[in-house]
C-alpha cells in the first residue's frame, strides 16, 4: 500500500461519519491507496476501508454520500491492537 494525503477531507470526514454509527471505530491516523486502489484508513485502534469514489463525493458534497453508504464503510472496521 503506498501512503497518500488524495481526498484526506473526504476520508476523514467519512471515518467521523462512519465511528458514529460504530463506536468502536478509532481516530484517524493515516490512510493508504490500496490494492483495490481505495483507500484503506489507519486509525488509532485498527482500520477501515473506503472507496475513493466516496471520498471524492464526500469532498465535493457530502450530502450525496448516503447514511447506507457511511454503514458499508463502518462495516469493514478490523480491530487491531497498536
């Protein structure tokens, strides 16, 4: 994964957004491009994964990022022990 600031409003915007609807979801830390060429979000108690197509929307409007979108974000939260 190659480290990355793209989108860095958007991403951390949703990763608020997403810790909202999942309480166990940490700070953001960092976030990388990922193999999927998504980004995947370093946070400070494990990771999520976000489409870049969401962050761009979220950056441009983040109105048109949908509660359903923000849910499938926040299901992808892995638990990791720093």
């Amino acid at each position: 994964m190659i480290k990355t600031e793209k989108n860095r409003k958007g991403v951390i915007g949703i990763t608020r957004q997403a810790s909202l609807i999942d309480k166990n979801i940490g700070s953001y830390k960092e976030h990388f491009i990922n193999e999927h060429f998504g980004y995947t979000v370093k946070l400070s108690n494990g990771a999520i994964r976000i489409p870049r197509k969401t962050a761009e929307d979220y950056e441009v409007q983040k109105g048109i990022v949908t509660p359903e979108r923000i849910k499938e974000i926040a299901k992808t939260y892995t638990y990791q022990e720093i």
